[in-house]
C-alpha cells in the first residue's frame, strides 16, 4: 500500500505504539526517540527495527515476529509492505486528508464506527493534469493517480510535492522487483538540501544527518533576536 501521510502511528504487539512524523521524527512514549542516518536501532518493547537510509526512514517489525516494513519519505509518502501473517497483532493508523481530497476514498476515517470500505460517493479524480503524465509509467499507474489526488486540479503540486512523487515512483517499482532509469523530477542535485527541507518541515529536532554540515546548509542563529 501507498499513502499520503504526515504521521503514522504503528502498534506492535497490542500494547506499545509509537510514530513517525514528518522531518523523520519518531515519538516513543510521548518523547522525542534521537538515533542517527545510516544507523539500525530498535525501539524499546516493539521488536521494530528502524534505519534512514537514501532518504527513506524504514520501520521493519519482522524481528519482533510482526509481519511489516514501512517505509516513509519524511514528508508525505508511505510505503507498507504486508507480508505472510501469523497470530500475532500488528495495528498501522494513518491520519486522514484534513481538507484535501480523501485517500483511496476510505469512508469515516477516525470515527467511533470506522468502515474502511470505499465510497460510492466521492469518485477518483478525473480532471487533466498534464504535470502527472510523467508517473504513467509507474509499474502499475498508482503515482499518477496519486499525483492527480494531491489537488484534483485546484491548485497544482509544488516542486517538493513532486520531488516526493518521484522518489516514491522509484520505490515503489523497487518494491515490485523493477527499475526505473532517470533523472529524479523536481529534486535539487544536493541531496542536502532535500534533507534539511525535510527536516524543517517536522518538529524542531537537530540535524542528524551524515555528510551534511549544519553550518553549510543552515543560517546562523542570531543570539540578539527578540
């Protein structure tokens, strides 16, 4: 599965749950949980593994016998690979559109009588979008659908929006065993830049990356500001 999201909030087990954010931003226990780029840790009580690599955060639960990875953007994408399921009891919770378009048109999201059915009422979005037409390659069309739903031609998706896009269309044909060659559409060439956009649009956090100075990409503090 594939879902626009700014939070998710994954339960293992049945009794200890956790979040990722944007700006790859974990909440464990109501704190902020700290680890570094290019480094696996576990979260305490879960059996789930986490690791950002390439510009993707990784939960992995297969170590604690939970059968799912998800992988998340930092920003708006998240990838959830089900696999073969035992006994045990895994919970993903996703936050719903808050004004925009209604993913995949699940009805009642977040309500006292969820129905994870689809909605006969509100209709895939069929308006042209010609910025979209470079996801129709997408190893099974989901991105360019998914481009179309950022807006349903109200208001055309920004450059950071479509970067996402981009890196999601390459993972998600990863995902399927198939590659796409090229250019990343919308991205800057410093992944650098990405990172501390990304990072900037989470909760405050310091930098945590690797090989990204903080006094090359952000501006100094003033100390004299009021």
């Amino acid at each position: 599965k594939q879902w626009y999201q700014r939070r998710v909030a994954i339960t293992a087990g049945g009794s200890k749950a956790f979040e990722i954010s944007r700006g790859w931003l974990i909440n464990y226990n109501g704190q902020m949980y700290k680890y570094q780029e290019g480094t696996e840790v576990e979260i305490p009580e879960t059996g789930c593994v986490i690791s950002l690599n390439n510009l993707h955060l990784t939960v992995d639960c297969r170590p604690g016998g939970f059968p799912f990875v998800v992988t998340y953007d930092g920003y708006m994408l998240a990838h959830i690979e089900l696999f073969e399921r035992s006994t045990s009891q895994i919970g993903l919770c996703f936050q719903n559109s808050r004004g925009r378009r209604i993913n995949w048109q699940i009805q009642n999201q977040g309500t006292k009588g969820e129905d994870c059915t689809i909605s006969s009422v509100i209709s895939q979005c069929e308006e042209e979008a010609d910025h979209c037409l470079q996801f129709s390659n997408s190893c099974d069309g989901s991105l360019e659908r998914a481009c179309k739903e950022l807006s349903c031609g109200k208001v055309a998706p920004t450059k950071e929006q479509m970067c996402s896009l981009s890196h999601a269309r390459k993972r998600k044909c990863n995902l399927l065993g198939q590659n796409i060659p090229g250019p990343l559409s919308e991205c800057e060439d410093d992944v650098c830049l990405r990172k501390y956009f990304i990072l900037g649009a989470g909760c405050p956090q310091d930098p945590f990356f690797i090989g990204c100075p903080r006094e090359k990409y952000l501006a100094p503090e003033n100390d004299n500001a009021p």
